[in-house]
C-alpha cells in the first residue's frame, strides 16, 4: 500500500486550503492520469472505493483503486526543496 509521509500529507492540507473554501470538506487532491505526466493530482471529491488519507481530521488524499497496485511499494514525500517525490 501507499505510504504517505507526515510533510506531505500537511503539504496536501495547506494546497487545499488555498485552493478551496475552508468550509468545503468535500475536496481533496486525488490521484489521475496525465498523458504528459503519467500521473498527476487534480481537486476532486473522493471516490467511493478510493483509499484515502487524512491529515487533521480532513481527506486530503484519494488513491483510486486502479492506482493501489502500481503505488503498493511506493511512498509519497517531500523533497529538501519542497518537490512532491513518490519513490
């Protein structure tokens, strides 16, 4: 499974919050496909059969299923100069 470590998932949190309205729970960044990428976050409510992360109290993370076996030995984190890094 997915490991997401503690700076990134505050990372999340901070992005959401500039992005919405601080009253709007219902958003969290969640994980898509990109053709330029591969991979990329995009500001979207939850999928039912998503895993989630959450950081105080709020989802600030959503893996779709179809993602769970490519992330099953990866972890998300923050580089020293802020970069989002999944390893």
């Amino acid at each position: 499974m997915l490991t997401v470590s503690e700076d990134a998932l505050q990372h999340f949190g901070k992005t959401i919050a500039d992005l919405t309205n601080s009253s709007d729970g219902s958003k969290c960044l969640r994980l898509v496909r990109s053709e330029d990428t591969g991979l990329a976050l995009s500001l979207e409510r939850p999928a039912a059969d998503d895993t989630t992360f959450d950081y105080r109290g709020r989802t600030v993370l959503a893996l779709p299923e179809e993602f769970a076996d490519l992330c099953s030995d990866k972890q998300l984190d923050l580089d020293d100069k802020g970069n989002l890094t999944l390893g």
